[in-house]
C-alpha cells in the first residue's frame, strides 16, 4: 500500500509535534514501512512548505531531515527549456517545470475549496497511485467525503485510523 503523508505529517514525523495518540500511530506507520508492509512517500511540496516556516531552527531542522522520507517520482512536468548564456559564453539548459502534474484533478478539488498547496499534495497523492493520504488538517479531514469521491482509489485518513487499518488486515491474516 502507498501511503501518501501531507506536510503536518511529514513534519511531525520530525519535529514530534502531533497529539500523542496520534505521534504514537505515526510510530507504527513508520514501523509498517521498515516492515516492507506500506510505502510512505510525500512531495517536494512539503519541502516548499516547511521552508516557509518562520522559526529557523525548526527549518533547518526540517530541511536536515528531508531525506527520511521519498518524494513522490510525478510531483512536477518539464515543459520545455530555456536556453541561458553564462558569463564565459556557454549555453545552459534550464528548465521551465509545472508543479501541476494533473490539471483535472488540481481544478476539482480547488473547486471543493482547497488551497492551492492543499490540493498539489491531493494531486500529487493522486498522480502517484497512493491508496491513502494521511493528515491531521481539518481542510482535508472537513472535506473527505468529497475528495474521495472525486479520488475514489484514495482514502483519507488520520494516523490512528491507518493503524487501525494495518491492525485489522494484520489479524485478518
């Protein structure tokens, strides 16, 4: 299962910040990826998300910790390139990317009143095949019975709900 955490996760995986019941499911999640049980992945844009964090001790916290968790392989399309010229005359190649990766999707769930950020990590979780998308937002969690059935293969869930889930599919076997 490809689990998908939003940038509150990803970040409290780090920063340790959630409520207790829901830091100690994290836990377990986290165990259920060292197991081989789940993938979790996220997005460069938690990466862009916790850059703007005011307090620079969080962020270079955040930053140094980055590697603990993959990015998703679609979370950005290159659309062309645009030809630079340095200073010794060499010509680069750079980039010109979207950070939409599925348009159709960004467009129906802003339409159900997401923020712009909000809805690339449902894109972006989306896009990427993840079968659940693990939050503690209330933009999300307000707004679940929507979302899913806009993205029907992707369940919303908190962390104590997903271990719950992984609980039951473990006695279950």
């Amino acid at each position: 299962m490809r689990v998908y955490y939003d940038n509150v996760i990803a970040s409290g995986l780090i920063a340790r910040d959630l409520a207790p019941e829901e830091l100690a499911a994290l836990r377990e999640i986290e165990a259920a990826h060292q197991a081989g049980t789940i993938k979790r992945v996220t997005s460069r844009e938690s990466w862009r998300e916790q850059e703007r964090t005011r307090d620079a001790a969080r962020r270079a916290q955040l930053e140094a910790a980055r590697e603990l968790v993959s990015v998703v392989q679609a979370d950005h399309r290159v659309l062309g390139f645009e030809n630079l010229v340095g200073p010794s005359g060499t010509i680069a190649a750079n980039p010109i990317v979207s950070d939409l990766v599925d348009e159709s999707i960004f467009a129906d769930v802003t339409s159900l009143g997401l923020k712009s950020a909000d809805a690339r990590h449902f894109m972006y979780a989306a896009a990427n095949n993840c079968q659940r998308f693990v939050t503690l937002d209330p933009d999300f969690l307000d707004r679940r019975s929507l979302l899913e059935n806009r993205c029907p293969s992707l369940r919303i869930v908190k962390p104590s709900e997903l271990v719950e889930e992984l609980r039951r599919a473990t006695n279950q076997r």
